[in-house]
C-alpha cells in the first residue's frame, strides 16, 4: 500500500517520530496513554488504547527498526488479539514530495490464525486511511 504525500520525507517522519500523534493517524488507536521519551529509537515503547469504549484494549507499540527520514518499523499490540509488524518506508521524489510505503503482517495471537482474504481487505483498507490521515498531517504542517 502506498500513497505519494506532498511534503518532504523529513516532514512525514516528524510526524511518525511524535508518538503523541500516533492516535491522530493510526486507524484504530484511540487514546495515547504514555510515550516513551527516547521514541522513536528502537527498543522504545508507545503505549495505546485501540478500538472503541467499553472494550478498548490497552498495549503498547515497540520500535524494530528506525532511519530517521527513511524508515520505521514496529510491533504493534493488540492483545489479547494478537500483534503485527508495521513497516513504513519513505522515499523522496523529484518534486519534494514523498512516496509512503506501508506494510503490515500479523505476527502474533489468533489474528495470525485468522488471516484470511477477508482480514486482508480490512488491513488494506485501514491502511489507505491510515495513509490519508498521515499525509493530511504532514501537507498540513509546511
């Protein structure tokens, strides 16, 4: 999934890099709990509530893999449902734009049992809003 966002890779990795947005642009969380304050290093922790009251989960998101302006990759919890892996790359284009990558498997727990053509129309379609909501983000901030 991928979507071309009019701003600069380092304008869309400031807003991957404010864990306090994550909710602002990650289809599904809803409530920022804590972040730590090394994020986005890796190893380092933002802690979410996903999905709606009265059975919101609470988990957390850890960093694997960060380049700054490049790349982020995380764990994202859901448990008891499970984890995935969110892999999100950034490539400049000629006109200053930036070409978002999104990737995300289910790694973990009974999501991963359930993966179906069904779970990956759901996933697909998350991720194109997901990708929506971080380019309006980003566009909105130059």
């Amino acid at each position: 999934m991928s979507r071309t966002v009019q701003a600069p890779p380092d304008r869309v990795f400031a807003v991957l890099a404010d864990g306090w947005s994550y909710s602002d642009w990650v289809v599904g969380t809803v409530h920022i709990r804590d972040v730590e304050k090394d994020w986005p290093a890796p190893g380092s922790k933002l802690h979410h509530k996903a999905g709606p009251w009265p059975v919101s989960l609470h988990d957390s998101s850890t960093v694997l893999v960060c380049a700054p302006g490049r790349h982020l990759k995380l764990k994202a919890g859901l448990w008891p449902l499970g984890a995935a892996e969110v892999d999100i790359r950034l490539t400049p284009l000629d006109n200053g734009s930036t070409r978002v990558v999104i990737e995300e498997q289910f790694t973990d727990g009974p999501l991963l049992l359930l993966r179906n053509k069904l779970n990956d129309l759901v996933l697909h379609r998350r991720n194109v809003e997901t990708l929506r909501r971080l380019a309006d983000i980003a566009e909105r901030q130059g």
